[in-house]
C-alpha cells in the first residue's frame, strides 16, 4: 500500500486552520503547529496532531521530524517568522514547502529562500469567483501553476451516457479526468470503462487553452 502523503502546516489563522482540517478530512496524515495554545486546544479536535512553538524554532522543527514531511505548508502571518521557518524547511530539504504570502515582496524573498509554491488567498479567491461568475457551469478552479489549472463541473448532458474512452477527451480536447464524484463517492483517475451519469462533478486538468476550448465546446453547448 502507498504511503499516505504528510502535510504540516505551520500557522493556524484562519487560512491555516482551513487548509489543514480539508487534508485530515481527505485522509491524509496532517500536523497543525502554531504558537497560541488556545488556538492549539481548539483544533485538537479536529487534527490527529497538533503541536504549539514557535516555528522560528529549529530545534522544536527537528524534533517534529519536519525534514520527514512529503509537504509543509507555511501561513504565517508574521513576515519574520514566515521567512525563517521557510529558510529552515529548505535547510532540511523538505520537498515542498507552499507559503502563503502577504505581498509580492514576501512572495518573492519566500522564493529565494527555498519556497516551491506560492499563495495569495485574497488574490486566488478573487480569480476563482471571477471564473466562477463567467461560467455558471463550472463549479471550481484551481491554479496548479503558471499555465495548468484544474476545473470541476457538474457533467454535460453532451458526455452523459458515455464512457471515458469514448469520450476521447484526451485525444480531442488535450485534458485528463483526474477524479469524478458519483453518489457521494470520489474515484481518482475513473477507469476508462467508466459511464458518465447525470449527478456526476468531475475534475479535468489541462492548460488554461486546452480547458477554455473544451469548456466552450462541451460544458457550454
């Protein structure tokens, strides 16, 4: 069996807090760290493991094994304490290390420091309601970088009854189901004899011309 991937994240504001009870809710092994005990007490009901120090702190880094995370979230709202703790990370070789940042200066010291990936909550969410808003069928959007972003939707009448070989998504329109929403239950990478049904919200990833074509020419007809 694969090894379920491991996430920190260092900071539990409000942003912190939302990232991290999504990945324990999706299964995956997730590890709150924030110096305010209160806010520490209070999510000890809703994570398996949630610590409080300073994350400026490498020695109490060391001993939460953080080298041995897959992925360490940083959402700190104090500049210094961001800036370190992403130093730190990268020192230890963590593989990902995503920063939530204040500002473009902050996004960009982040990156010279050794942070992978960058968040602007305000800014994303103002894309994704702005994406939201253009297309009343597409339900969600996420960047995966600068040029590829995942879309979900509830499935067209245009691919139902079909399966996903038939539907020669790949082939015609250069995108790939990565996971689709049946009944309640989520399949990752659906089998290719799987039947589109109504009911169904899937998530396709391609670049932002592969995605607006399909978009256009499936959800849209």
């Amino acid at each position: 069996m694969d090894k379920k991937k491991q996430f920190a994240v260092l900071g539990l504001g409000r942003f912190g807090q939302s990232a991290a009870a999504t990945l324990e809710k999706m299964g995956y092994e997730v590890l709150g760290v924030d110096m305010d005990e209160h806010v520490v007490r209070n999510m000890a009901g809703v994570l398996s493991h949630v610590v409080s120090f300073d994350i400026r702190d490498a020695n109490a880094l060391d001993q939460i094994g953080i080298a041995n995370f897959d992925t360490v979230i940083i959402t700190s709202k104090n500049l210094e304490a961001s800036l370190m703790a992403t130093m730190l990370c990268s020192e230890r070789n963590v593989g990902e290390i995503v920063v939530k940042a204040i500002d473009e200066r902050h996004a960009e010291m982040s990156k010279r420091l050794g942070a992978t990936k960058i968040v602007f909550s305000e800014r994303d969410m103002a894309r994704r309601t702005a994406m939201q808003l253009a297309s009343l069928k597409v339900t969600d959007y996420m960047d995966i970088d600068a040029s590829i972003q995942i879309l979900a939707f509830d499935v067209p009448p245009k691919l139902m009854g079909q399966n996903l070989l038939e539907s020669n998504l790949r082939s015609e329109y250069n995108v790939n189901v990565v996971a689709i929403i049946s009944n309640g239950e989520t399949m990752i990478t659906p089998p290719p004899k799987y039947v589109f049904s109504g009911g169904d919200k899937v998530y396709i990833i391609g670049s932002y011309e592969a995605l607006s074509r399909f978009e256009q020419e499936v959800i849209e007809d």
